[in-house]
C-alpha cells in the first residue's frame, strides 16, 4: 500500500497525513491507511521524500521481523486503531473531513 501511494504521489497527490503516524510499530499492524490529496499537479517533493522514508523504515523493520498471525478480535482491534489514526489526522487537517465519517468508540 505504501509503494501505491508513492506512485500517486508521483502522479501529483500531495500526503496529507503520515503513514508513520501512531505508536503501533509498523510490522506489527496489518494495516496502515493514508491519505492523499489526488489533485494532479508537480511532484510534492516534501510528499515524495516522507512516503520514501517511510517505505525504508518499514522495509528495514520487516525484514528482521517475523510473520505473525493475529486472530479476528485482535485484526479488529487493528482495525479500529488504524481507522482513529486516520480520522485524527484528517480531522487536524480539516474537521470538516470528517464530518461524514462514523464516530466509533470502544
């Protein structure tokens, strides 16, 4: 998914939010959401250099790192802990971001 946002970044997307965000460790997450502003334009290089870094230290991580397996519950938990990432990092962008998006409390 990282190497998916690279490449619309080079595209033109501009990163809105960080793909590092958060303390879970990446690696130990199945799940990483970013976003991305699609607006088509010249290469954001500040964009570029941060889904860059991001992709070396999420290779250099893994790749000592060994595959886990989680059960459902735990995915879930992954799940909801991504999703509140993302939405508070929309929501620092712009509130109205997330206006339409489901609160979801634990």
């Amino acid at each position: 998914m990282l190497y998916q946002a690279r490449n619309r970044i080079h595209a033109g997307a501009l990163l809105l939010t960080h793909p590092l965000a958060g303390s879970v460790k990446p690696g130990e997450s199945p799940y990483r959401s970013v976003a991305l502003d699609e607006r088509e334009g010249a290469l954001d290089m500040c964009s570029l250099e941060v889904i860059e870094g991001a992709i070396d230290r999420f290779n250099t991580i893994i790749a000592g790192a060994r595959q886990r397996s989680y059960d459902e519950q735990t995915l879930q938990d992954f799940q909801l802990i991504d999703y509140q990432l993302l939405r508070s990092g929309l929501d620092s962008i712009d509130p109205a971001l997330t206006r339409e998006l489901p609160s979801i409390r634990i």
